[in-house]
C-alpha cells in the first residue's frame, strides 16, 4: 500500500521536478551559445564645440517646445458591456432563527431539539 501511494507520488511530482530542475545537457547548436562579455572601451571624450544634441545643431534658431503631457487613459470598460459600480457594502442580516424547532425523532434529526434530557 505504502508503495503504490509513494509511486502515485513520484508520477504526480515528476513534472514539478523538470521544471525546477537545473539543465545538465548542453545546447546542440555551439554557436547558438553566448560568447563570454568583453570589456567595453570607454566612449570618446565629448567635443566642447559640438552642441550635446543633433538636433539643436541642425536648426539652432528654433525655440525648444516643451513636450505635450500625454493624454489621459480611457477607462477600462467591463467585458459584456455591463458597468460595475463599487460604492459601500451592504451588509445583510442573518436570517433568523425558527420560532419552534422540531422535537428529533428517528425521521427527524435535522435542526432539531433534544425532548425533555434524553
């Protein structure tokens, strides 16, 4: 018995442990491999004459426009069409309690009350 439920067990987790597991075999294709990072030569020093952006220099008589603020995102409407409100809960009474339970008796054992200490 214990064996059946250990194998039951094993099968069940069998794809949990692929996918947690390390990969041991490597890529088939060895060049889609990464090759090992190469330290990156510093950029060339900045030219003080030549304006920071390309821009200014092609038309340096035109005023800079700020940027217009993006427009506001239209509401997310509800799939189906149907408009959902949030607002306050409602919280709902219980119902109430039945004005006289039945005596319990061998039909009766549902919400019942016990006859006189028995």
């Amino acid at each position: 018995m214990k064996s059946i439920l250990l194998a039951a067990a094993a099968l069940l987790a069998t794809p949990v442990i692929a996918q947690t597991a390390p990969q041991t075999m490597p890529p088939a294709d060895p060049a889609a491999q990464t090759a090992p990072a190469e330290p990156m030569a510093p950029p060339p020093p900045a030219d003080p004459a030549a304006p920071a952006d390309p821009a200014m220099a092609a038309d340096p008589a035109a005023p800079a426009a700020p940027m217009a603020p993006p427009a506001p995102a239209a509401p997310m409407a509800a799939p189906g069409g149907a408009n959902i409100v949030f607002g306050q809960p409602t919280v709902t009474p219980p119902t109430p309690a039945p004005a006289e339970y039945p005596t319990c008796s061998r039909t009766v054992k549902d919400g019942c009350k016990n006859r006189g200490g028995k």
